[in-house]
C-alpha cells in the first residue's frame, strides 16, 4: 500500500469514527430527555402528580453523573473504542427494559440503568473527539450541533410517538435503535489495540501548579452551576411551555415548541465554532455566561410568545458555553488524562442533575415556575463570576509573560 493510499485509509477511517461519536452525542441526549416530556403522558397513565412523577428520573439523572468517572477512567486505561460500544448496547437494553416496566418501580430501575450507561459518553465520547479531530473549534462545535438535535428531536419526537403509539413506544424504538448502532459501530470501527498506552502526556498549554490549581477550582464551581442550569432549563422546557405559553395546547405542539427552543441551541454552537477561531476561549466563556444569565432571568418574567424568544436566548447559551467549557480544558489538559478530567468535569456537571430534579419537584410545588427560574437565574450568575474571574486570571498571566492568549486552534 502506498503512503498516499495509506494516509486516505486513515483519514477515511477518522471520519467514520467521528461520526459515531457524533450520533453518539445525540442518541446521549436523545434518551435522556425522553422522559422529561413522557411524564406528561404518564400523569394520565397513572394519574399522579407532574411532581411526583418527575421525581422519579432522580436516579437516572445521578447515576449520569456519578458513572462518569469510572467511564473517564476505563476509557482511559482501557479502550475509548469499547467504551463507547458499550454506551450503544447499554442504553439500548435500558430503553427496552424502560419501554417493557409493568410498573413505576421497574420503570425506575432501568431509567437508573439508562443514566449509568449513558454517563460513558461524555467523558470517552469528548476525549475521543479532541484526538481525532483536525480543527478542535469546529469539530467540537458541530458535535455540540448533534448533541443539542439530539435534545431538541426528544422532545418533539417522544410527544409525536406517544400521540400515535404510546408512552412505552417512546422507549422501544430508539432503544432498537441504540442496539443496531452498537453493532455497526462493532463492525465497522477497529479496536484501539495499544494505543492507550501511547497517548501524549504533554498539554498543549503547560501551567504552573498554583495557576492551574486555581483554575481547576473555579471549574469546579463552572461545572455545578452549568449542571443546574443546564439540566433545570432543559428537563422542565416542556413543562414550562405547557403552562406559560397562553392557551391550551395539545401535547404534540408542546413537544414541537420545546424542539424548536434547542434548535437555537445548535445556531449558536455553529456560530461558537467560528468565533473560537477569532477569539480567545475564555473571553468567549465569559461573555456567553452572561448572556446565559439574562436569558434566564429573561424567561422567569416573560410569558407567552415573548417567554419563546427569552427561553431560545437562555438555551442559545447554555449550549454555547458547553462547546467553549470543552475546548478551554482541552488546551490545558494532555491527552493521557483528558478522559479523567471529563470524567470530573461532567461528574460534577451531570451529579447535580439529580439535584437538578428535585429542585424541580420542591419548587414547582412552593412557587411554580416563576420561582424554579428565579432559583436558576441565581445559579447562573454564580457561573458568570466564576467565568469571569477566570478570564481576568488568564489575561493577566499570560501579561505578565509579555505574551497574548491566541484564539483556539
């Protein structure tokens, strides 16, 4: 084989690999936000409470962040690759055995089991994508892209399907779906072998010990606001639609209207991909933290169609800052340990998610909705001085070392 030959071979094979990461991403959010909107069908079903029902995904949303780590840490030392089919075929059997629960007892169980196995995405899925990709601002945007479709078709699609098939429906078929790309994914990408052993030790921004303790820190703080909002926003949209658009509105048009607010979410992680070639990353952070902010406390006023715009703002950044969140940890971060540090990052970033449910369920029940999105308003200013902060570090770091922070590569 001639190295022209050879190096076509590769590239082509880095492609199909990337894909699946990026279908990944989206059937990740996909199956999480299903039942989100399911609920509201089961509130028929069973005929319980939106608060108590909605309590129930509570364990999912744990075990999404909890099982990170150990997801980091096996793709880490072990295979990224199997890391990832294992995500494909865990969700999938989840997602049957959810579809097939003869009772909320057993629909609990496999919706823990859905968030276990969807927690290895994100921090294999990421540190498979930084490698492979060739441009990291627009590969990690457009996978933000997939994610947020991802999120934004659960909703719509999940109501579509219950109207005609069914709740359980609404489980069945993307858990086929999850399997029968877990086997072409099996099929058509090779092992790793060795390579875990192999990868660079060497980020490609080395700091200081004391700087980057402090960083970390503050991501920290990043991350437990960002999971707050994040989730809070996303897992009540349909809810919060339901209630506050004006009038009453079958579920199919809920379900539509809550797909086209994360729609926005994709536009903005497209322009994001572009603006980290031209900006620095964590000016950019900075600045989307503050729009995530307003967008949210925009949205705990605003009612009707207005409320549409203010929610498509708040959601526009809170995906907008996760593309921005990857790639600034991605330049100070070496290889070898970029699946553990996602690992902590979405750790932090997803535990809260249960958090995040329950905050729901008691708000909701005080005050509605007006106080669950005053809560989140708070949350996410809380984000923006930590955002802030780090930029001021940053810049007067690399001042200090007569140098200037370039955009992304």
């Amino acid at each position: 084989m001639s190295p022209a030959t050879s190096a076509d071979t590769q590239q082509a094979a880095r492609r199909l690999s990337i894909g699946f990461i990026n279908f990944a991403h989206a059937l990740d959010h996909y199956v999480m936000l299903i039942f989100p909107t399911a609920v509201i069908g089961l509130e028929v079903a069973y005929r319980r409470s939106y608060a108590e029902l909605i309590a129930l995904g509570t364990a999912s949303f744990v075990a999404f962040g909890v099982f990170s780590l150990p997801a980091g840490w096996l793709g880490d030392r072990w295979s990224r690759r199997n890391m990832l089919a294992l995500f494909y075929a865990g969700c999938g059997l989840s997602l049957i055995v959810a579809g097939l629960a003869p009772n909320l007892v057993v629909l609990t169980i496999a919706l823990a089991a859905l968030g276990m196995f969807a927690a290895i995405y994100h921090p294999v899925g990421t540190a498979m994508l930084i490698e492979a990709a060739a441009v990291r601002g627009r590969s990690l945007a457009f996978n933000g892209v997939c994610g947020n479709l991802g999120a934004a078709m659960a909703a719509g699609m999940t109501a579509a399907v219950i109207a005609g098939l069914g709740w359980r429906a609404a489980f069945l078929l993307p858990g086929v779906i999850c399997l029968l790309a877990g086997l072409c994914y099996l099929r058509f990408v090779a092992d790793e072998g060795a390579k875990a052993a192999h990868r660079a030790r060497a980020a490609d921004v080395p700091l200081s010990t004391s700087i980057a303790a402090i960083i970390f820190a503050l991501f920290v703080v990043i991350a437990l606001c960002a999971g707050l909002v994040f989730h809070i926003v996303s897992i009540a949209l349909p809810k919060i639609l339901d209630q506050r658009i004006g009038a009453d509105v079958p579920l199919v048009l809920v379900g539509g209207l809550a797909s086209a607010v994360f729609m926005c979410g994709a536009l903005a992680q497209l322009a994001v991909g572009r603006l980290v070639e031209k900006f620095p990353p964590h000016i950019l952070f900075a600045v989307i933290a503050s729009l995530q902010f307003l967008g949210v406390l925009w949205a705990a006023q605003a009612t009707g169609k207005i409320l549409l715009v203010a929610l498509a703002v708040a959601m526009a950044a809170i995906y907008a800052q996760v593309t921005v969140n990857d790639l600034v940890i991605a330049r100070y971060t070496a290889d070898a340990w970029r699946g553990r540090v996602y690992a902590v990052r979405y750790f932090l970033t997803f535990v809260v998610s249960g958090a995040a449910v329950s905050v729901i369920a008691v708000l909701y029940a005080r005050g509605g909705f007006d106080l669950v999105l005053a809560t989140t308003a708070v949350i996410a200013l809380g984000f923006v001085v930590a955002t802030a902060l780090i930029a001021l570090l940053v810049n007067g770091v690399e001042k200090a070392r007569g140098r200037v922070v370039a955009p992304a590569e």
